[in-house]
C-alpha cells in the first residue's frame, strides 16, 4: 500500500480548524513541518496561537487522531513547540484574508 504523500497529510490537515478562529490549523501557520517514515509513521511539528490556548490538550490529539486514520499511516505523534513562536505574519495570504487582516 503506497504511503500518503506530505500533500496528501496537508489536505486532511486543512479539514481541523481552530476553534476560535474560522480558518484551518495550516493555513493558520501552526504547522512547522510534516515527517513522513519509510514504515507510514508522521511526526508532525506544531505550535499554538498562545502557551495558553484554551484547546493545547485537544487540538494535538486531533491531529494525531486524523492523520493516523488515513489510509496507509501506521501513527502520528504531534510534537507542540513554541520555538520560533507563532506571530500572525506565519499565516496564509487566505488566512489574513478570512480575519480581515487584509
């Protein structure tokens, strides 16, 4: 069974929004990087708006959870880091667009 591609991972990751903002975890700019293991194990590299966001304990198990139930993907492990930290010039033109930053 061929692996998922990092784009394949991307799409489902763009299906998990931030609750308290109407735009996906990826084009939010809160994922870092996506890792992908010969065997179909992802470690996906993330960060949080703030520390002390309100959804620190759901939103990595969410991600975890999704991408692990894609087709050919043997576990996804979330690793949350706050170096460098998240500031609103990470998001996407489509992001800034959709908050009005633009």
């Amino acid at each position: 069974m061929p692996l998922p591609t990092t784009d394949m991972i991307i799409a489902t990751l763009k299906t998990i929004f931030d609750p308290e903002i109407p735009v996906d975890i990826y084009e939010l700019g809160l994922i870092y990087e996506v890792k992908i293991s010969d065997e179909g194990a992802v470690d996906i590299e993330m960060t949080l708006t703030s520390p002390n966001c309100p959804v620190a304990e759901s939103l990595p198990r969410d991600v975890e959870d999704k991408v692990a139930a894609m087709e050919g993907i043997v576990s996804a492990k979330v690793d949350i880091v706050f170096d460098p930290p998240w500031t609103q010039d990470m998001m996407s033109e489509e992001a800034k667009l959709e908050c009005g930053f633009l």
